[in-house]
C-alpha cells in the first residue's frame, strides 16, 4: 500500500507532449507501461510507486474532448 507523500513534483514537457509526475524524494525506478501511454514508475527495492510518465496527454484529451463534442 502507498503511503500518502507530501511531495509531488510535475513537469510538463510541451513539445514532446509529456507530463512527468515524481511523489516523493526523486529516486532511481523502473518503469512499467500500464497501458494507454502511462508508465508508472516503481522503486525495485521498495516497490512502491514513485511516479508516472503521461505520453501525450493533451493530445488525448483533445481528441477526447472532440469525440465528446458530437
């Protein structure tokens, strides 16, 4: 289980269209695509969740939202 973290850091990257999301202290992590452009990102040693990487989030909601909009 995950304990709730104080620390949530994000960076956005605009040009590649990627949302970057740290919870805690930043640390070394696998990473695990989940499916959908989402990789979540896992300590090995604790194997708690550390973050996640969104590939193109804005261009999915666009087209969601325009999907939505008919």
């Amino acid at each position: 289980m995950i304990e709730k973290k104080k620390n949530l850091q994000w960076d956005y990257d605009a040009e590649a269209d990627v949302l970057y999301i740290t919870i805690g202290i930043p640390v070394k992590a696998e990473g695990v695509d989940i499916g959908k452009g989402t990789i979540v990102r896992v300590d090995p040693e604790s194997n708690e969740i550390v973050g996640f990487t969104i590939i193109n989030p804005l261009k999915r909601t666009l087209q969601e939202l325009k999907v939505g909009a008919k």
